[in-house]
C-alpha cells in the first residue's frame, strides 16, 4: 500500500499544488482579475452568480467536513496524511468560493443567510447522506461517498463550468482550473486506496452500493431543479443584449453551451457524471446502482 499512496504524499503535495499550479494566485485567480461588469450590475445575472456559487460552497463544505472526519477513521498512516492535505484543499475551496460571494457583494455578515437561502434542499440531502457515514466511522462508505460519488460529481460540474466560463468571465475560469486539478487528485485517492479495502471487507458492498443509489438520486434532483427554472435562457437574452453572445461560445462534451437547451445540457451532465460512477463503481469491484 506504501507504493501506490507514494503519490499522495505531503511533498507531493506541496511541490505540485501551493507551489506548483496555485503559485501567485490570489483566491484561488489571478492577481487584480475581478468579475464581469454584467454580473455585478445586472440584478438578475448577479443573483444567478449568487445561487450558483453557493451550491459550490455547500458541496465544498460538505467535502470539507467530510475529508477531516475521514482522517480520524482511516486504517493507516499514509491516508491520514493524504486527507489532511484534501482536508486544506477543501477548505480552500469553500474559502475561495465564499470570497467569490463577497466579490458579487455579499456581507461577510450575510454569508450564512444567503447560504441557507440558496442551498438547494437535494444537494443538503446529498450531503448529509455522506456526512452520516462519516460520523459512524465507515472509512470505505466515506472514502466512496466522497473520493468516487462527492468528487466525480464536482470535477464534472466544475468542467462544465469552466468550459461556459472560459470566455465569459476569466476570473472565475481560473479559480475553477486550480479546483479540478485538486479534485483530481482527490479522486485519484480514492481509485487507489478504496479498490483494496473493497477485497478486505466484501461484505461492505450492498451497504456501499446503497449509499451511491442514494446519492445519486439527490444529485440527479439537485441538477433537475437547477436546470429547470428557465434562467440559462433568461441570461443568455441578457448577455445578448450586451452584445456578449459570441464570448460564450464553447462546447463540452460536443455540446455547444452558447446555444444548447436547458433539458440537453442536464441530460449531457447527468449521462457524463452517471457515467464516470459506473466505471469508477465497476474498476473498484462495486456493482452501480441505478438512481
Ligand atoms: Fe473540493
Ligand atoms: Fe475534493
């Protein structure tokens, strides 16, 4: 086991990330990068921006609660040393996320109403089925929520993401490229050190595989609810108006999300993320279960 974790050592860690791809930035961007004009004028973009960046803060969070637990349970050494570097990436991705809200112009004092405001009820659900598996102790149910469903889920989120932001608003693109180069080392752990764990305790799977089907579920309902309210259209009209239609140009996974439908893009994220589960799931010797 020493081997394969090798990788995921303090140094690695610290030669490749704080000194590697995250050197000179400032939150997470580039130093004096700020957002769009439109998103800090236009009432309605900025609100979107809001509600989208605090579905990021509250899955960050959970992932943060959730690595920092793990180390207290995990079975040897090299994967408490691993997760206390996941646990600082974690709360660097809510501390970068929560600036975000302060640079869209939210108090510090109001942070954590307009968390509770916006959060979306599936993604809490989502959460708290990992976090209850965490407070029992169960490193492989947590490993797997986290590393393998938590994980997935977010490096295609913030691909997505990234790939909508890139010309729009490159502040944001950036905080996003340093996230998914953190996530896919995170997930990268748990390929590594979960696939064993699974041989030792086969008797582990239906409990494990349980969990994923319900998390799963919430994550198909938290995107349902995100891509269903009109909104993708709505500010597209308005950055047409503006004359910034061009700049959003960019296609993911052969969609082209200047112009894709709301069904179309959660239809393509949902498949993706789904996915990537199944071959994660299947190279670990887990059985995926449907949502
Ligand atoms: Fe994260
Ligand atoms: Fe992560």
């Amino acid at each position: 086991m020493a081997n394969f974790l090798d990788g995921y050592s303090i140094q690695s860690w610290l030669e490749s990330c704080p000194q590697g791809y995250l050197e000179g930035t400032e939150y997470g961007h580039e130093r004096g990068q700020t957002e769009p004009e439109l998103v800090l004028t236009d009432p309605f973009m900025r609100e979107q921006a809001i509600s989208l960046t605090v579905q990021l803060v509250a899955g960050e969070r959970c992932a943060l609660a959730a690595s920092a637990g793990l180390i207290g349970c995990a079975p040897d050494e090299p994967s408490k040393r691993f997760l206390a570097t996941q646990t600082l990436d974690e709360a660097r991705h809510v501390e970068i996320f929560s600036q975000r809200l302060y640079d869209l112009g939210v108090k510090k004092s109001e942070l954590e109403d307009v968390v509770a405001q916006f959060a979306n009820p599936n993604l809490v659900k989502f959460a708290e089925t990992l976090l209850e598996k965490v407070h029992g102790g169960d490193f492989v149910a947590g490993v797997v929520g986290q590393n393998i469903v938590l994980e997935g889920m977010a490096f295609s989120v913030f691909e997505m993401l990234h790939a909508s932001m890139i010309n729009s608003n490159p502040k944001f693109a950036k905080i996003l490229t340093g996230t998914i180069a953190d996530e896919r080392r995170h997930v990268g752990f748990g390929e590594n050190r979960i696939g064993s764990l699974i041989e030792e305790y086969p008797e582990k799977k239906p409990e494990v595989q349980k969990m994923q089907k319900e998390m799963s579920h919430y994550m198909l309902a938290t995107f349902a609810d995100r891509f269903r309210d009109g909104a993708i259209a709505e500010q597209r009209r308005r950055m047409q108006e503006r004359g910034e239609a061009s700049d959003v140009a960019a296609t993911w996974k052969g969609l082209d999300l200047g112009v894709a439908s709301s069904e179309d893009l959660e239809k393509t994220l949902s498949n993706v993320v789904l996915g990537e589960f199944k071959t994660r799931l299947e190279r670990l010797g887990l059985e995926y279960q449907t949502p």
